[in-house]
C-alpha cells in the first residue's frame, strides 16, 4: 500500500499564463513611477488587427474584472483577460533596450507567423 501512496503525484499548481523577465519588472516599474497613479496595473491583452491578424495590447489600469488572471511579480501586477489568455498561454514578455526596435517584447510559443515589425502575430 505505502508503494502506490508513493506513485500518486500531488496535482501541480497551474502554470501562470505569461512570464515575465527582470528587465520587463524593472521598466514597468519605471513606467508606474514615471505615472505617479497608485493602485496600477499593467493590462496585458490581445486584440484582433495588425498585419498579421492579431496585434498584443500593454497599457495601465486601475480596474480588474473577476474573469481576469492576475499574476504578480516583484510587486508588479499583470493582468491578462479570459479571452487573450487563451492567446497568450506560455509567453514570456520582456524588455529590450535597443537604439532600434527596443522596448516590450511578447517571446510567444503560440503565434505560427509574425509581421516584420513584430507588433502582430497569427496563431
């Protein structure tokens, strides 16, 4: 009895949808600071346009919603709705400084294309 006891695994906590690097920590925290607004979160979202069908969606917030995935990280909220969830599952955001094609970058498992400038992905 003690031998199956020890086959069966503990359920795993589920995965968050996104993860997020330290640089894209650091300069959302930047950016709330730069803002000045208590209370905001980062609204992570994606929306239908874009060349390539589907376009990622980053802006502040001071609202979330029960259907909404709340992911915390180095006291950054992320907040990321049912439905671009679905979009969204395994991707990791970052940040990039760069003279040239610098800032938030989406590194998602799920898009089958990208446009050239990389704002917009198929899935």
């Amino acid at each position: 009895m003690d031998n199956l006891l020890n086959m069966i695994e503990e359920p795993k906590a589920e995965e968050a949808t996104l993860k997020v690097t330290p640089n894209a920590v650091k300069e959302a925290k930047r950016l709330m600071a730069v803002q000045g607004t208590p209370g905001l979160v980062v609204r992570i979202g994606v929306q239908g346009g874009g060349c390539s069908g589907l376009s990622y969606n980053l802006n502040f917030d001071t609202k979330t919603s029960e259907y909404d995935e709340v992911i915390e990280v180095d006291g950054v909220k992320l907040v990321v709705d049912a439905k671009s969830a679905i979009f969204l599952k395994g991707t990791t955001l970052d940040y990039v400084t760069a003279l040239m094609g610098g800032g938030f970058k989406f590194i998602n498992p799920n898009a089958t294309g990208t446009c050239g400038c990389g704002e917009s992905f198929s899935a």
